[in-house]
C-alpha cells in the first residue's frame, strides 16, 4: 500500500503560477487588466510575463534572486508576480510608502539583484540607491548594487532615469516562446515572493512565502470569499500588502479582470467602480471613509460590489451607510506572516433576521479559518493551554498550516520566537465564541493592565470613535500609581479649534461619554487633544510615540494622607486573568499586521 | 535564501480530515446529516468519528490497513469517510451493484481487515465472504479474512448477523476524546481511500488516493462549483464514485448539511429536495430521467439546485425541461484515477445572450480543468505532440497534477503504463476547442475508423438520442469489406413491439434521421433493435459484447463484380487523422469513466 513512488504525473509541485497559463488558455481573449486606456487579454498578459522571465534569464537573474520593485498597482507589478517567480527569481514589492532610508535598508538586506522603480518614485529610489552605495561603498563591491529599471507610465514626464533600462524596452527585447524556468521547480517549496513587515522600532523583517503556501492560500481565499468566475477586481489594496491578499494570482485563477489604478483616491475608485462594473475590491476600513468624504455623491452603483476588509472593523454607521449603497462587506483578519488572511468572517444565514446592530457585532469579528490553516486556537502562551470558548477568557491567537511563512529572511531567532511548539504566535490576543468565532481583543503589547484587569485598548478606541465629534482615537497605557496602568486617549476632532477651557469641558463630556457604554475601569483617566497622531511611513499610529506622551500627564504618586481607590464593582466581578506577555511579544511593532495597517 | 526549515508550524500535511475538527468548531450546531429521522449536528458527526476511529484502533486497524464497506448513502458510509483515515486506515467503499465474485476479488485483492455490510447487503456480502473463504481456505490462514461489522439501520429487519458486532454498537464504545491516529500523519502522500474501476472484463484495479490529492482536489470542486457555504447536499451520487467525487470531505469543508438517502429514486429524491431544500446535487445524468419520469409533477421547486453531472451530457431536450424545474446543471468530466471530476463545463457569461441551443452545445463540452491539475492537454500519443485548437483535431486526453492517484494497488505494470512521459492518459479521445474548452469525442476503444476516418460514437449515438422513439442508442464497429469499419448501432425503443417487417422500414427511417445531421460515413449502416441493451452491474453498457454481436451483420466481402463505394463528400473534406490506440488502451474497461457511469 505504501510503494507508491511520487513521479511528474501524480506530484506536480504547487504553485499560483499555473494558473497564468490555465488562465491564458481557457480566457485567452477575455480582458486580464484594465489600467486607464490600456487593456491587455490574458493572452497578452501570459506572452507579457514570459517575455519578462525570459529577459531577466538574460539578466542573470535566476533562482533566489531577489527582484525589489518600488510601483503603484499598475500593470507591470501584476505581471512581475508571474514574471519575476517564472524566472526563478523571488518577488519583492516595497511598500511606497516607505522613506529612501527604510528603502536602502530593505535592498541592502534582500540583496536585491534588480530593482524595478515606477517614476513617480524615481526621487526617493534615487535616495535610497545613493544611501546603499554609501553604505555598501566601504564595504562591498559595486557588483552587489541592484540594476534599476524605470518603469515608465503613459503620463510619466520623459527624462527621469535611474538608469538605461526601461520596462517595456526589457519586456519587447524578451522572447514570448520562453520555456519558463519555474516549469523546472522541483521544490513547492521554493520562495516566491518576500514581503517586509512594516518596522516602526527597529529594521523591518523580511517574510519569505513558498510556492506551496503562496498556492494554498489563493485558492482558500477566492474560494472562501466566494469569488465567483470571471470577477472584476479593482486593485485598491496595495500589491505589496501580502501581495495583494493572494488576489494578484486569485484574480488569474478566476480568469478575472485587474482593474489597476495608480492613486487609491475617491475620484479613480469611483470611476474604476461605476466604468468597469467592479464586482470584488479590497482594503483596510479607511477605504470607507474615501469613498464617502470623496464624490461619492456621483457613486451610483447599479450592481452589488464585494468589499474584504482587513483589520479593524468599519463602525456600525459607516457600515450601514457604504451597504446602503451596495458595497457587501466582508471582514477579515491576517498578518504578512499568514500570507494575507488567515481568518475570515463567513456570514450566517441565520444572522440574516438579528436586528442591524447585532449584525454588525457579528460582522465585525474576525471569524474563522480559512482552510489552508491546519489550526487555529487561542492559549495561554505560559502553558500552552486552550482558552475555554466563552467569549470573555483572552489569550494570544495562534496558527499552525502551509500557508504559514517559511521564516523571516536571515533571521533564526526571530523565526524561531515567532514559531513555539509547532504554532505561529501571532502577536495578537483574541477569544473564541461560543460559536467557534474568533474575534481579537488587542495587540498584545497594547493591553492595558490596570488593576490586574485586562484592558483592551481596541474596545476603548471603538467606543472614542462613536462620539460624534471625534475623528481618530489612539489609546495607550498611562502610569497611574495605584492602579499600576490606566487608559489615556490621545484624539483628533471634527472641531476647528478648541481652547484649553472648552478642552477640559470637552474631556469631561468624552468621559462621561465613555461611562455609559465602558466598565468604570475601562474608561480613560485623561483625554489629550492632538492637531494629529503621529504615524509611520505605512500610516500605522505609532503607539510609542504616545506611550512617551502619556507619561507626562500620569498623575503624582500618592501621599500617604490620600485615600487609595475603591475597586469599582466591575472589576470585582470580572474574572480576567492577568495576561503575561511572553518575551516574542517584545517586538510587535516589527510585524505588519493587517489588523491596524492603512492603505 | 533556501535556508528555511519545514516544520509543524509551516509545514503541515495537507488532508480533507482537517476539515472536520474545523466544522465541529465553527458549524459545531448546525445540521450535519440527515437520514429520515435522523439529525446529526457537526459537533456530533465529529465526535462519531472519533468514536469510530478508536474503535477501530481497539480492533487492531492501523496504517495502512484496508477497511472495506458495502453500503449505500446512508450516515454511517458518509462518517467512515473520516472515521476510517483517522485510525491511519484506507477506505474501501464498494460499488453495492457488484455480484458476490466481484466483492470477494476486491476484499482478496485488498486484503481488507475489516469489513463494513449494510444489512441490506448481507446477502451478497455472505456469499462474497463464502467464495473468500473458499478461496483462501486453500492457501492462507482464516486470520486473513476480513472482520464484517453489520450496520444496522432504522428499519432494518432484526436477526441478519453475518457477526456478532455492529456499527452503532462498535461507536457507543468508542472514546470520543480519542487523538486521532491521522494527527500524527507525518506524510500527506499517505494513502487515504482505495476505490476499485468498475472492471468489465478482467480484474477490477484498485486506485489508491493520497491525502493530498483528496485534499487538493475536494478544494478545487467546491471552488468551481462554486459551493456557497451552507450547501444542502443531497446524496444521488453514490459516494462509492470516488469517495462522491470528493464531496464527501467538501461539504464538510463548507459546513454543509448532507442528505443521506438509501435509494436514489424519484419518491426518496424529491422528497428530499423539497423537504430539507437542498441546494446541491450530483450525478450521471440518468438522475433526470428518474426525476421526469418519476412523480415529477409533485417536484416544485420553490429554490433553485444545483446540479453536477458527470459523463454524458444530457440531451437539449431534457436538459431545457430539467432546468424549467429549477435545476441549474453543470457538466463535468472525470474519472476514478483523477480523484473524480478534472474538468468542469464552467459557463461564461456571454453564453447567457445565445440561443439555447447554442447554449446546450457549449454546456455539453466537458471544459476546463479543475486547479488541482497542473497541466491538460490533448496529445497524438505516438508523438506526444499536441493537437491543434482547431475543435477538429483529435488526440488523446492527458493530464497530470497532485490529484492524479497515486496509483493502481499491487498493479506496477498497469500504472506505468498509465503514466506516460510525466502524463495520465484518460484514455479518452477528444478535440481543444478554439477557446481552449476540452470537449470529448470518444474513449479510445470506442473509435469507429471507417475509411481511414474516425468516427466518434458518442457523436452517433447524440443523434439517436434525439430521435423521438429512440430510448437507447450503443453505436459500435461493424466490419466492413472497403471501408474497414462502419457504425453499426444497437436501440432500444418506446415502441411496444415491432414486427421484423415494421423493423425494417423503421431502420429506413432512422438511417435517414442520422442522414439530416451526420456526414454519410458516419450514418449507422446497420440499426439492430433489442429489448435490452447489455449492461454490467453499474449499468455501463457492454460494448464488448455489442462488437460481437456486430460480426453477425457485417455485409459480405465483396464479389469482383460489385463496385466498391465512392468516398463521400464528406470523407473527402475531412482531414482528420488515423487515431492508433495505445497498448494501454488495450483494457480501457477496467478504468471506471464518470462520463460512462451511470448510478
């Protein structure tokens, strides 16, 4: 029963990319992408990433190369996530987001062979190239500096080059016949594509996914999305999130059509929408608040657009407001380290007849696994024990399955932090429900313990954002001597200006405010008005930031004539275990969760 | 780069089993299987599995160890699906169409520890176990007969023991906190089911799966089917087809609801779908048959069904009528070596603006190729050089992938001969149409060469159908003194009876119904009727024997006065090539063909 040998017919390695030529055989002339004027088949989108294989053969790129391309969603990324892996080579998209200091450091430590640059962002590439030749000048050779490669768009003003190629140039001189070398790959688990985590304290982590599990997630997450055949998808998430979420080779797969724009702006969404009948789209929540601050006064939609949302849930109103107008939401939870979303908000018939607000509460949970995930679960990292499904007992969320990343690049102790007793640590803590969903409290590094009770700052900030007047709420951990911690809210209002008396009459109001939907011990001590939060390059709250700001307004210790506090009856009946944050949570920061990114 | 290290965390082995701990924890209460009466919620399914896994490591069943069951779609045949591979066991579902010698050479040839009877099937099962006996009582020690575990049922007559233990009762003393043996699977090429080919003529073949082709391939049906979550699954296939084309494990996958019913039938079939809803179903298309034949006018369908049919498609006619019901029909391709369906019809939108019967022809193609496949092609076998998509030039189908068996148990001859330069060859002669559809003209053996043209069969026998008296129609060679072959075709009639002088100008008639939609060489130049068409035990019609029959009609060879026939117009224009078999076509019956299957 057992002699069976593992031979070309019966194990053929996994990978997305076999969905191009599927894709380029069975949708040959349906339209593979749309970028303003430009429409390519997937015929031409096919004989397109050969001919860029085949170049970078030429190139001497080959396998474990890394290929960094710095570009908006245009076509020339969709197609490097073909082109550059049918070369052997690994994908590498740099968030554009990110300073020419973040950029050298990520080419420096990617060692990146060729570095693709669209031109808008030739300035910062250019910055970024001259800090790595400053840097690798006193120590290594030229050679081990990247080729650049411009990128040049319809509209892109002639003259700016980094260097003598050219996209099209290098594509036009590829031969369309090419064998591609990916057809050799013996290994599904190969790398594919690396992926940076965002890195606010210290130098980004570089996530390396396999053929295999880059395979397995797209297929779990266009089938668990319910992406049907033939989607319109409109690339308002970034490609280099994750690559997409997997829907660069999802979108294939579906034979589906990319609708690429250049600027996630209100204005090219909602022509992209209502010109392409847009069928699916991704995005963190903010896209929300584009599309509704933007002209959405002219978005007429005629038919029903799939909408997943990564991370934080939209609030119930703008929830009702962007369905009323025929988005269908979908939440999602993931990390960089899952291969986009690991977790999935599957919608229940039966929730169909709850009122509109518990709907939204179920909606807003991150949900279940998707089924490349061989588990899930949520534990005490001290013992490694299963949390009962309650609801309430917290814990960290942890993953095991082939859609896991094979490791952080060049570094073993983070991979080997990051992966405890066979789980993925994701960082962030969670319950399960009754029901089996999951649904995250907080980053573990953001709880607040005060008085040995677990305060979720993610709970207080979605309480802060209801209040009508406020625009963003970060909350954070504020030294408080009896009680060890207590929450402090850093926001910014609606409001024009505000003097210091209205501020204190308007704190007080926020508080009450807060009181009537928090436990007394949940809700913030201080409320700090900011013209606006500090954030990283990707957008992400720098929460450390307010952490040293917080320490300012903590109040004095107590002298000894001062009457301890009370423990109000909420923390007296709550029954939360302290959360021990275990030594891999020390670092955090250092993995982009999608939880909390922006676009 | 390629530093990375597999381990549990990343690296876990890919298997439909995980899929039922996930619906026991996120669709823990929602309905599971029902039977009659019988409701079962996934968090009980699962906990019967567990039962019966333990269980059956009690009775010393491990690794490897084939457990054989005869049964029909009822609960207990659905948990073994699970049951059986978490104990590290094989599952062994066999066809319960099958004579008491076919069931002994399977239970032999698998060397079956345990095996399963329904009591509606014990007697086949006794004499089955008589004839092992026998023969093995002559070789080997009792020790490697199987164990027979009766399963009672509801309304099962009481007193018909083939032994003393009994599947409700072997449950009840299983632990359901066992660990199951699969979790500590170190290796997805294990086997997990072993399905026999239905074998007309010699030796059925065992086909072993791999977890991960179950997996793979249970993923990419539900994926292009396009299975909602929720599905109600109505059982008309049996799940003795390739483990019900994978289904069994994919409504698990989409916490579906499974409705078991003992006899595929018009009554128990409508029923079910308007009672329970059902959303899903499959099968060959004889299903409609037994629906409009059936009490049909009580079928009103308030929701719409979906419907997977293997095989040959249905004609126009019943097609437009099934679909006026509410059926929304799918065709698929597949066979047992293929892990069930390899290619699905999948429609595309444009078709909608098509007449109908337009429309009917591009459903009846059997289409693109599921993504667990890595690659499908149509090759000349000789040079393994592909065909033209010219949907003119034939060749044979080939595929490989991960879903492909790992191959046919204790055959190492059949299964090299199977696999061919990295390919597995169907068997199965068809055309790429220009839009890179697959469509299939004819197993390999079925090829009438007539004139050093091919006709295809089926394509005969699709005309026949269509003639209003024509209930059956099996078109075979018939030798011919100038052109090598003509078809010959055996019916069967609506007709109550038909003197030898009404035959005669009915067969007029006919050949001159075929002349209207055939090129001549193709026309049938012999129509034999019969009463009954010769079937095997599935009611696959016997070709072998039909060939036979066929020599008795041939004409004689030519006097040197006749003038041999003048090549057709139609034989003229065609340009289409000899098709010369392959060795391993010699025994294309012993591969079970979903497109010839019949329930």
């Amino acid at each position: 029963m057992d002699t069976f040998q593992k031979c070309h017919t019966n194990y053929t390695p996994l990978t997305p990319l076999t969905f191009l030529p599927r894709a380029a055989s069975v949708y040959r002339d349906r339209i593979s992408v749309i970028y303003g004027h430009i429409h390519f088949t997937w015929g031409q989108t096919y004989e397109r990433c050969l001919r860029l294989a085949c170049s970078l053969r030429t190139l001497n790129i080959g396998k474990n190369d890394v290929v960094s391309v710095l570009a908006p969603n245009i076509p020339a990324l969709y197609e490097m996530h073909f082109g550059v892996p049918m070369a052997g080579a690994v994908l590498n998209a740099i968030n554009t987001r990110l300073d020419a200091n973040n950029i050298a450091t990520i080419l420096k430590h990617s060692e990146a062979k060729v570095f693709f640059v669209d031109y808008q962002y030739a300035p910062v590439a250019s910055e970024a190239m001259r800090l790595l030749c400053d840097s690798r000048g006193r120590k290594v050779s030229q050679s081990s500096i990247p080729l650049v490669i411009v990128i040049d768009d319809v509209d892109s003003p002639k003259g700016i080059r980094l260097g003598e190629l050219e996209y099209e140039n290098l594509l036009s001189n590829g031969n369309p016949n090419y064998v591609p070398f990916s057809d050799q790959i013996l290994d599904e688990w190969d790398p594919i594509t690396l992926n940076y985590t965002s890195g606010t304290t210290s130098a980004p982590k570089g996530v390396v996914y396999s053929h295999r599990g880059s395979y397995l997630s797209t297929k779990s997450l266009i089938l668990q999305w319910e992406m049907k055949s033939e989607p319109v998808y409109l690339w308002s998430l970034p490609m280099f999130h994750c690559n997409g979420w997997t829907f660069t080779w999802g979108v294939a797969a579906r034979g589906g059509t990319n609708v690429c724009i250049r600027n996630a702006c209100a204005e090219e969404m909602c022509h992209a929408i209502t010109e392409h009948k847009v069928t699916h789209m991704c995005g963190a929540p903010i896209i929300f608040s584009i599309l509704l601050e933007g002209n959405s006064n002219s978005l007429i939609l005629n038919h029903p657009v799939e909408v997943l949302i990564g991370g934080a849930p939209p609030p119930p109103s703008i929830l009702e407001k962007i369905e009323k107008l025929g988005f269908h939401v979908t939440h999602a939870y993931g990390l960089t380290e899952a291969t986009g979303p690991a977790l999935i908000c599957e919608w229940q018939t039966k929730w169909n007849l709850l009122p509109i607000n518990e709907q939204s509460k179920l909606k807003a949970r991150q949900g279940i696994s998707v089924l490349s995930l061989a588990e899930i679960d949520v534990k005490d990292l001290e013992t490694m024990v299963s949390v009962p499904r309650d609801g309430k007992s917290v814990g960290e969320i942890v993953i095991r399955g082939s859609s896991i990343m094979k490791g952080y690049l060049k570094d073993e102790e983070a991979t080997r932090k990051a992966f405890k007793n066979g789980w993925f640590l994701t960082g962030d803590i969670g319950v399960i429900h009754p029901d089996g969903y999951f649904e995250i409290k907080d980053r573990s590094k953001d709880v607040i313990i005060s008085g040995g009770e677990n305060i979720s700052s993610i709970e207080v900030e979605a309480v802060l954002y209801r209040h009508p007047n406020i625009l963003e709420a970060a909350v954070v951990a504020m030294a408080h001597p009896f009680f060890g911690e207590t929450p402090c809210a850093f926001i910014t209002t609606r409001l024009k200006s505000v003097t210091k008396k209205e501020e204190t009459k308007k704190e007080r109001e926020i508080i009450e405010f807060c009181r009537k939907s928090l436990p007394h011990f949940m809700v913030p001590k201080k409320i700090v008005f900011l013209k606006e939060l500090p954030k990283n390059a990707t957008g992400k709250i720098q929460k450390f930031e307010l952490r040293a700001l917080a320490k300012t307004y903590s109040p004095p210790p107590p002298t000894s004539s001062s009457t301890p506090p009370v423990k109000s009856i909420d923390q007296q009946t709550t029954t939360r275990r302290r959360y021990v944050p275990n030594d891999h949570h020390q670092h955090p920061k250092l993995k982009q969760v999608l939880a909390i990114s922006r676009l």
